[in-house]
C-alpha cells in the first residue's frame, strides 16, 4: 500500500469564474427532462435502497443498442466497469494471466488498476502520430502480449484525440487471446463506433460513460456490454448497489432526450473544428481530434508554461507529465465563450 500511486483526476478549483477546460466536462447542462426527472425522485423515496441491478435502465439500453439486458452491466462511471474487469480477468501475480496491457499514451487510470490489482503491466506505445500499429507491428515490437489477460484500448484514444477505425479494432481483437476492454468514453463525439465488436466476439466488452457527452460526470453512471458470460462475472462481483438511484432516474431521462444531446454533439464538434483552426494559426500543432478535447503541441514555450500561463489569465486546461505526452496541452471544448477567452489568453501570453 506504501507504494500505491492514486490516479490524479484533473482539478476541480473552488474559485469562481475560472474558464474550466481541464477534465473534458460537458459545457452543456443535462436536457431539461434530466433535471426535471431528478428533481421529481427527491423525495421520501431517498430512504429505500435503488434497483439492484439497474433493470430498468438495462433494459432501455438494451433496446437501444439492439441487444439483450444480459449484454449490459450498469457501473458508478464506467470507471467502475474498468475496475471490475480488472478484479475479474486478471489472475494475482505474474505471467499473462496476471497481466493488464494497455498503449501509451492513453487513460492513465489503467496502470493505477494494474498496481492496485498487484498486477503485471505492459504499457507499449501508439506510433509517433498516436495511430494504432497493427498487430504484425506489435509482434514485431517484441513486447505485446497477445495472451495477455486483459488489455485496455481506449477509442477514440485520451489524450491524443484520435479515431480508430472499427476494422482495425476488429483485427487487434481478433488478435488477443485474453479479455479486450474497448473503452469508448468519447465515442458520442465521432462518427463511427466498435459496438458491435462486443456483441461479435465472445472476449470483448465496450465500455461507455454518461459522463461526459451526456453532461452528467456529477451522477457517476456508465455501462460496460459485451458476452453474457463476461457481463455475468463482472455482475458478481459488484457491489449489491452500485449505481445509485439518482443516477439511474438521471441516465433513464437520458435516454428519452437524444435529440437534444446530439445537438449538443453537433455544438461541441462545430465549436472543435473552430479551436482547431485557430490554435493552427496560433502556431500550436494540433492534433487531428474525434473528441470533445484537443491534444496540441503549442509553440515558443515548454506546454508546462503554457498550463501555468493559462491558469494566470483564468483559463485551466489539462497537462500531462509523461514522456510521450509532456510537449502537449489538452484543452476540452467548452461553450464559444469559454474557448474565445482561452483564445484571447493565448494571444496575450504570445505577444508578453
Ligand atoms: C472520463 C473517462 C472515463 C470514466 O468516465 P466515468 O466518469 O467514470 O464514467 C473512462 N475512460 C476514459 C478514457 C475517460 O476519459
């Protein structure tokens, strides 16, 4: 325990009118139905405990995804759901089966699961663009474990912003002998998706989050989906009431406002293609983004000055201390307003 490093989540300042682009929050409120919905369960309901097994939602996102409640597994995030994986696929100690796999860079919880699991970690890194090599490459490499017990892919990938295409997906999966763990926290914001790679292979699980496209990262409520027999172990070892009843009211509103989420898409990609154009101008080096954040290399100082810089003109925006990421800023997409401020600073900050 002496030697555990806790993930770092990004700071949530207790100062007011700070311009928050740091942990890839929604600049959107919850639908209107979302908050109607939450207000109306506030009442003496709060003293009986919530669905178990968060059938009601299970089932809606069942139908929505055009599979079966048995596909689904309800979490408190879908952190939750990558912790379970992890206590439930990886055996202690070493060898493959003890073994959680994941590419560099992407979410940097994976390594901190790894060590709280006493697992063996192997972390090996994305090409020099951050696209993803193939599984010949991988072998080539030496390094990757094709037996591994559980590998995490987040796609589209965090903090680099880029897409992977479900062919190739489908090609690393289908190279893996052990559990893959396609994370799609971001996955709202693009056009294409690996779903169906879950309900397809018997050793893959999707895992999602309202978190951040649904605006709702305060209710703490994702789902993983995959084979019933993967979904039924990780449904034993949950806690009895994981997902609070709150949450589970929130992510059923959810469900019944699309429309109104995928305009707030559609905002966030516009006011994206934007930023990205700007910064450009401004000499960063942007990444090519499938997220509602941007990875970019900014120019004329270290990407440590520039966090510290931004902080001073009241803008807060993500900054990584890894060697693969160390010369990049990400920045979440915030509402116009927020990202023409972080715009204006920049400008500031080039021209002192
Ligand atoms: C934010 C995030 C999550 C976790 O989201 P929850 O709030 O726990 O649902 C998982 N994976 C990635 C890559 C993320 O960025």
């Amino acid at each position: 325990m002496r030697d555990l490093h806790p993930y770092v989540p990004g700071e949530q300042p207790k100062i007011k009118g700070l311009v928050k682009l740091n942990t890839n929050e929604n600049p959107y409120p919850p639908s209107p139905r979302v908050l109607a919905a939450v207000k109306a369960a506030v009442d003496q309901r709060l003293r009986l405990y919530p669905n178990p097994t968060a059938e009601p939602l299970r089932a809606r996102l069942a139908k929505l995804h055009a599979c079966r409640p048995e596909n689904i597994i309800v979490g408190n995030g879908s952190d939750e759901i990558l912790a379970l994986a992890t206590r439930a696929f990886v055996e202690p100690g070493g060898g493959s089966k003890g073994t959680v796999q994941f590419f560099t860079p992407s979410y940097s919880l994976y390594p901190v699961l790894a060590d709280i699991h006493g697992a063996t970690k192997v972390a090996v890194p994305l090409r020099a663009d951050f696209s993803l090599p193939t599984p010949a490459e991988l072998k080539r490499g030496g390094q990757w474990d094709f037996q591994a017990a559980l590998t995490f892919v987040t796609t589209p990938n965090a903090p680099s912003g880029r897409g992977y295409a479900t062919a190739e997906l489908d090609e690393l999966c289908r190279a893996q002998e052990g559990v893959v763990v396609l994370d799609e926290a971001y996955v709202d914001f693009e056009p294409e998706n690996a779903f169906a790679l879950a309900l397809k292979h018997p050793h893959v699980l999707v895992a999602r989050t309202f978190s951040k496209a649904y605006s709702l990262c305060f209710q703490r409520v994702g789902y993983g989906a995959g084979d019933p027999a993967l979904i039924e172990a990780l449904q034993k070892i949950r806690d009895s009431y994981n997902v609070n009843g709150l949450g589970q009211v929130a992510a059923l509103a959810t469900l019944s406002s699309l429309p109104y989420y995928r305009a707030n898409f559609r905002r966030i990609n516009a006011t994206r293609r934007r930023l990205a154009r700007a910064l450009d101008n401004l000499g960063f080096a942007v990444l090519p983004s499938r997220t509602n954040f941007i990875f970019a290399r900014p120019p004329k100082f270290p990407a440590e000055t520039w966090l510290r810089q931004w902080r001073e003109h009241r803008v807060l925006v993500r900054w990584f201390n890894y060697p693969a990421t160390k010369d990049y800023v990400r920045i979440t997409i915030g509402t116009d307003a927020e990202i023409d401020a972080l715009l204006r600073a920049a400008r500031k900050i080039l021209a002192a």
